[in-house]
C-alpha cells in the first residue's frame, strides 16, 4: 500500500537516567565484595574506601554498603525481550537486575513492567548496523544502543517510528539519510501520450505561463508528443508516477545481503523517468535483469533494475523515459516493480525519503 508522508513523531525514550553520588546496596547471601563491585561498575577498592571496611573479604548478609558513583535507571520491558538482553544492553549482570528489582525467577518479566537499572550505563552509541527482532520496538532498540528514537528513525527514513518490521536492517549511530533535491538551472522534458501544459507545470512546480514564455508556445493547448520543453530543474522528479512502495530498505535477502533499495510497484511497461539530469547507461544481469545506471548532475548515483526494456541511454534530461517497470532477472515471476537504489558519496542511503519529498 502506498505510503504518504508523515512527519517523525517524537516519543518518549524507555530509559530515564537518574545520576545520583551514590546509592545503597545490602548484601544477599553469597554475595561478595568482588562481584557485588563488578556488577555495579565500581572497584573493590572504591567499596572498601567509602564504607570505611577493615576486611574487603569479611561482609554480612543484610549489610548496607554505599555504591560510589552509582546511577541507575528505569526501563520498561518491551516485547521479545528477556532479562539477559536487558542486562547486555546496560552492561550490568542478569543477578544484579534481578536483585534491584526483587524478581525470584530470572525468566519471568512481563511486557509493560518497570525495572530499576543498578548501575546503568547503556551502550555507547557506536555507527553499524542492527536486525530488528520480532516484537522488537524503536524505543527497545534507542535504549539498548544510547541513542534515540529521532535519530534512529532519521538514519533509516522511517516516517512512523510505531511501524517496524522485523528482519529489517537499521543503521544505528549513523547520520540522517540525505535527500536529493535534483538539479539547478532548467533541463529537457519530452511530452508524453496524454500530458497536457497544466499537468506538466503542476509535475515541475511552476506554471503555465512560465512554460508558455520560456519554450515560446502560441497556443497552450496544442502542444505534441515528443516534443521537448524547458522546464526548471530544482524538481527532483518520481521515476515511477503513480507507483505504491513502503520503507522496504533493509530487508534481508539471500547470501547476506539486505535490501539496499526501495521497490516502487506499478504496471508491467510503466514508464520510468530520469529522477535528476545526468548520463543513462545500460546494464543486464542474472539478479538485477534489465538495469540503467545514471550518474545524475547532482554527484548521486541512480540504480533501477528488473525493467522490461530500455528507455534512453547517453546524456538525458530530468523526466526523460530511461525505461520500463517489468519482472526481469531473478524477479521473474513477481508483481512488477522498479527496485531503486541511491547512492551517495559511493554508499547506498536509503531512496525512501528523497522519494516521499519529491511527491512519489
């Protein structure tokens, strides 16, 4: 189903660090001094120091001891998750949850429930990639890695964060995906079956009297197929009008590899248009079939595969027919579709958002 633009919704993170000096701990049975330390990120040392202790060897069941420098935290427990994902994510110890939070079986949370964090300190954000897991949330996976849901949800062009998939591959820690504007100045648009002025003004944000005076047009209802008119080239144009998709990046696919593209699903033969000016070249494979490659003026890279047939290749114009949606390479078979790739800077970066900004 096709998805429309919506704004990234701000949602409270699961995680509310609370810092304090210090905190109190009292001693369980079989409890001691080095473990008690290690499950609190302190030192043997630092224990023995602020609670002025004559023997680190000799503690007592029921013992208030000072943790210096403690925080702690509280974290909702988000389906599919257990204690030991939750512990692994604050670097602090299944037994240490446990105890803060009086639970007598390890196994046993519920969804929703509230857990105090002995000692947290969440994972250092760090640039890579994470496979969502089933039941996985947004907020579950900010907190697990210290960063946000914003900047996930901005990294990946995710315009709902409450919707996920899972098998789908995030980028964590990474920038927010960039979206092409297309390119400056004017550039080509040849008229298609059925195009008239009007819709071709409203497809380039402009208007019918700019296109009149500046392709010099007598009449503005007789214009021709083929015919070639300067339009502006700020526009950054769908390469498929008309098309349905979703936020389909990085889902897996065989051998390792993810999806590095967005999948824009319409008629076999549908046209495709050159998203930006720049230069068409063709290519053909097992896998992505029938394929152009533009080097767009803008410095990206443009990838369509499975096409039915060639459109234009060489030197093209922003809106220029390049080809045609089909089923073609290891497609064969399915709904036809463009799969679409963008590549800057020589990385693919999700097509999502520049898709939705230019009104696909």
């Amino acid at each position: 189903m096709r998805t429309r633009r919506n704004p990234v919704v701000a949602l409270l993170c699961a995680v509310s660090l609370i810092t304090g000096f210090s905190a109190d701990y009292e001693v369980r049975r079989g409890d001691t001094l080095a473990a008690i330390a290690a499950a609190h990120g302190t030192t043997v040392a630092d224990l023995v120091a602020l609670n002025a202790l004559r023997n680190p060897n000799l503690i007592r069941v029921g013992q208030q001891l000072e943790i210096p420098g403690a925080e702690s935290a509280s974290h909702k427990v988000a389906p599919g998750e257990s204690l030991a994902r939750i512990a692994s994510g604050y670097g602090t110890t299944v037994r240490a949850l446990a105890e803060a939070n009086g639970i007598a079986d390890p196994n046993r949370i519920f969804v929703g429930q509230m857990l105090r964090v002995p000692g947290a300190s969440p994972a250092p954000v760090k640039s890579g990639l994470h496979v969502v897991q089933p039941g996985e949330t947004l907020e579950a996976i900010a907190a697990r890695f210290g960063t946000t849901v914003n900047a996930i949800a901005a990294a990946n062009g995710i315009g709902d964060p409450s919707r996920i998939f899972a098998g789908n591959t995030l980028v964590v820690g990474g920038p927010p995906v960039p979206v092409a504007e297309g390119s400056p100045g004017t550039k080509s648009h040849p008229v298609g079956r059925g195009e008239t002025l009007a819709a071709i003004a409203a497809r380039y944000g402009t208007t019918v009297d700019w296109l009149v005076d500046r392709n010099a047009i007598s009449d503005p209802n007789l214009i021709v197929i083929g015919q070639i008119l300067e339009v502006p080239g700020t526009a950054w144009i769908c390469p498929v009008v008309g098309a349905t998709y979703f936020n389909d990046w990085g889902f897996p696919r065989s051998g390792g590899r993810f999806h590095q593209g967005t999948d824009l699903f319409a008629g076999r033969g549908a046209e495709i248009y050159a998203p930006v000016s720049g230069f068409v070249t063709h290519r053909s494979g097992s896998i992505g079939g029938l394929q152009f490659w533009l080097e767009g003026d803008d410095g990206n890279l443009y990838v369509g595969t499975h096409m039915d047939a060639f459109g234009a290749a060489g030197r093209v114009g922003a809106g220029t027919v390049i080809g045609h949606v089909g089923d073609s390479g290891n497609a064969v078979g399915a709904s036809p579709h463009l799969h679409f790739e963008m590549h800057v800077g020589g990385s693919p970066v999700n097509p999502y958002p520049t898709l939705q900004a230019g009104s696909c």
